[in-house]
C-alpha cells in the first residue's frame, strides 16, 4: 500500500534552500504599508531579483544543453 501511495511523486533536492530561506524571509519581514526610500526600494528590488534567480535557475545539466 505505502508503494502505492509514492508512485507518481517526485522528489528533488534545493541546494540553495538556506539562501532562499534567508532572502524570503528578508522579504516578508518588510511593512507592506511603509513607503520605502530609494535606497530601500533598490535593495529590496535586489532581493526580489535573487529570490527569481534561484527559483528560476536551470540545474546544470540543463544550462549546458541549452
């Protein structure tokens, strides 16, 4: 039965787990009702752009391939 219940899932491995983690909740520790300045506003923007990079990144087999 256990067989049965694991077929057709996948598992993976996200080697940049803490990075992310960390970014994230940099992210969401921001006040969403704070008018940031334009330094704030650049970093967080930075931060944003790092958290798409890592979700989006290609592993490298697939970099090489493309």
């Amino acid at each position: 039965m256990n067989e049965e219940q694991s077929e057709g899932r996948f598992f993976a491995t996200f080697e940049k787990y803490e990075e992310f983690t960390n970014a994230q909740a940099s992210l969401l520790s921001k006040d969403l009702f704070e008018n940031p300045n334009d330094e704030d506003d650049r970093q967080e923007t930075e931060k944003l752009r790092n958290l798409s990079v890592i979700v989006c990144a290609l592993p490298p087999e697939r970099k090489a391939m493309s």
